[in-house]
C-alpha cells in the first residue's frame, strides 16, 4: 500500500516535497492512481551518448542539435572516431550499472525479474505465464525490427491471439520493447503495430 501511505503523507504535510522511484515501472503505474491529482511521473531513460562518454570515459561533450548532427558538425575533443566508442555504448552503455562489472548477468537478473515475476504479478498472470513472455521476448528480439504476425506468434507460443495483443502491451509497459504504430487513423489504427 506504499501509494496509499504517501498519498496520505502528502494530504498531511502539504509543505512537504516527496520524490519516490522503483525498480519496477509497473508497480510505479498500478499504484499511481492513488496518486494521480497529486503527483507528477517523470520516465528516466537510459544514458545518452553524450551522458555515456562522460561517465565512462571522462570525455566531456556539448550538447548538439539533430541538424548539427546531420550536417556533420560535431566535434568532440579528445575522440577524432566515436564510432568504436559508439559500438561499445550500443552494447553496454545504455545503463549505468555497466560500469559496476557483471553487465550482461545484472541485465539477464533484470529481465528475468521482470517477465516471471513483474508483469505476471501487476497483470495477475500465473507463473507459467511468465515463460511464454521470456519466449515471445526471445522471439521479438531476434527479428526486430519487423512487422508481428499476432497469429504466427501466437501459434509457436502456444498462446491465444487476443492474450498476445496484451503480452505485447505488459512487456512494452515494462520498458523492455517499444511499438511502433502505423499511420493508420481510427478504430483500424488501433491494432495496427
């Protein structure tokens, strides 16, 4: 009941300013409706670029504009390649914990936290289900990006078509995939990914 309590901390000390995280953004999300008039959520996203390079490697670089980019006008002292730099953010350099050593283990720990025990519990699945999400998690990121089958997935999953729409829908809730939407408008655009 942690929304509960800090929403009754809040409505008791008015002066007072709250800042709360989580390691679940689900767990965030099921219990901000307690919270929804008295509160305002911020995503964090992972390290920039720019951010990693900092951490990282003590390289300090200004902040550039996506024309200044397209137009090839960066520069940054110290690193006349960034593409080697660049490679080794792609693989390692979106979360800061990678510098702390056992990179892909802590990032394994976290998936497998997330599929078998987050989202079966926010979605009040049961635990096998939590095995179909690490095998359409699987299935997603070997073909990405692409168009999804719901129909094809949901047949090598062994899963109904309609519990798959919402599988799709937890995983991306959890931050582990983003979808796309087509252009698409109306009640036909809804299902459109």
């Amino acid at each position: 009941n942690w929304s509960k309590e800090l929403k009754l901390i809040y409505d008791y000390n008015p002066e007072l300013n709250i800042v709360f995280t989580g390691s679940s953004i689900l767990d965030i999300n099921k219990g901000i409706s307690d919270l929804s008039r008295r509160c305002v959520v911020y995503k964090m996203q992972g390290l920039s670029f720019r951010e990693y390079l900092l951490l990282f490697h003590s390289i300090k670089s200004k902040v550039y504009s996506l024309n200044e980019i397209i137009n090839n006008k960066v520069e940054i002292e110290n690193l006349p390649h960034p593409l080697p730099l660049f490679n080794d953010y792609l693989l390692q350099g979106y979360y800061p914990f990678a510098n702390q050593g056992e990179y892909k283990t802590r990032l394994l720990q976290i998936i497998n936290q997330t599929l078998e025990s987050d989202i079966p519990f926010y979605a009040n699945m049961n635990v096998s289900t939590g095995r179909k999400l690490k095998q359409l998690l699987s299935i997603i990121s070997k073909s990405t990006p692409f168009k999804p089958n719901f129909s094809k997935i949901a047949e090598m999953i062994k899963v109904s078509r309609n519990n798959l729409a919402d599988y799709f829908l937890y995983i991306e809730e959890a931050g582990l995939i983003s979808q796309l939407r087509d252009k698409t408008g109306g009640i036909r655009g809804l299902g459109k990914v």
